[in-house]
C-alpha cells in the first residue's frame, strides 16, 4: 500500500475478510439437509408403524375379550344344560308322586302327608336347578309347548286351546325337555252347503218354444 493510500484509509479499520465457500463445503450443506429430510421420512414412518400396531393390538384385544365372553356363555350353557337328561329322567317320578295324591281316598290315611311333603321338597329340588312345568289349561295351543293327543270341535271356540292336560310338560331354563300332552279343543267347522244359483243367469235364459 502507498504512503497516498494508507493516508486516505481511517486508522485501525481494515478490510474484512470475504469467505470463499469452496465446492466441499456447498456438498457438506446439501448432504445435512439431505440427511435431516430422511430423519424426518423415517420418524414419519415410524409413527405409523406405532399408529398401525396400536390400532391392531386394540382390536385383537377386544376379539379376545369377545372369545372370552362368548366361552364364558357357552360354559354357562354347557352346565345349565347339562344336566337336562338327569332331570327328564326325573321326570316320572314327579308324575308318579302327582299321580298317588290324585288316587280317590287318599286323604283317609296319614301317607298323604307324607307324600306332599316328598312333593314338594322334590320340586323345589327342582326349581333350583331350573326346571319349571308346562301346564297350559285354557290357554292357546302352542305345537312348540304342546303335543296334542286329540281334537275337538266345541261351540263358542274361535281358536284352538288347551282343555285337559293329560301330562304335563317341562322346560329347563328356556328349553323344553318335555312337551305337555294335551286335549285341544277347536272351533267347529260351519257345513258348506251347494252354491245358490246366479239369479241374474235364471232371468236371463231364452225361453223360445
């Protein structure tokens, strides 16, 4: 620099220096935010695996909370009804034990007592384990409750019921194990008697000679 220059230059000021950003350095910027756009992507992708495994672990949770519930009923089913065979054969033994109190001059001795008393505690035996009878007197025939044995046509009947139960049925739980026996009566059938003639046809025919 000349005496001329370092005249007009202000004193302690010099010239700052300009950074020459060469070719590697422009490769280093371009590779870090290349590098922070893949970090980005696979942050991305993960969270929908974690999003995806989530929405999947909740809805086998609740399959398996659904197969619990329906073994769980089955299971209740199964020991409900398990028991169906034992209590159809007890079956006869009630209609038997039925059967001796309704026997004319039994009331003349003290085994009646004894036989209520049998009764009664069996049935409530019974009960418990979930029987409950059929007994459909006056009521509408139902061929899912009841089997009939015989028809009748009675007056004034205007649909088919229940007028004797010859042996009653049983239910255990909501299944039938026995259906009742029983008389139905039925409303009588009106006699159809031969069509009267077209009266408009009678007028209209020719009488020529």
């Amino acid at each position: 620099m000349t005496e001329e220059e370092r005249r007009l230059t202000p004193e302690g000021s010099a010239e700052a220096p300009v950074e020459d950003k060469g070719p590697a350095a422009l490769d280093s910027e371009e590779s870090s935010a290349a590098g922070d756009d893949a970090f980005q992507e696979e942050l991305a992708n993960l969270q929908h695996e974690i999003v995806r495994f989530k929405e999947l672990y909740l809805r086998k949770l609740a399959d398996f909370d659904n197969y619990r519930k329906r073994q769980e009923r089955e299971m209740g089913e199964f020991r409900r009804y398990a028991k169906a065979d034992l209590m159809r054969d007890c079956l006869p033994v009630l209609d038997n034990l039925e059967r001796a109190l309704a026997v004319p001059g039994a009331d003349s001795s003290g085994l009646r007592e004894g036989v209520e008393l049998v009764l009664r505690q069996f049935k409530d035996v019974l009960a418990r384990n979930g029987l409950s009878e059929v007994d459909p007197i006056d009521q509408p025939f139902d061929p899912t409750q009841h089997e009939a044995i015989s028809r009748h046509e009675v007056q004034g009947v205007l649909e088919p019921t229940v007028v004797k139960v010859l042996q009653k049925g049983y239910v255990l739980g909501e299944r039938l194990i026995r259906p009742a026996l029983v008389i139905v009566a039925v409303p009588v059938v009106a006699a159809q008697g031969a069509p009267e003639p077209d009266s408009e046809e009678t007028n209209g025919q020719d009488h020529r000679n």
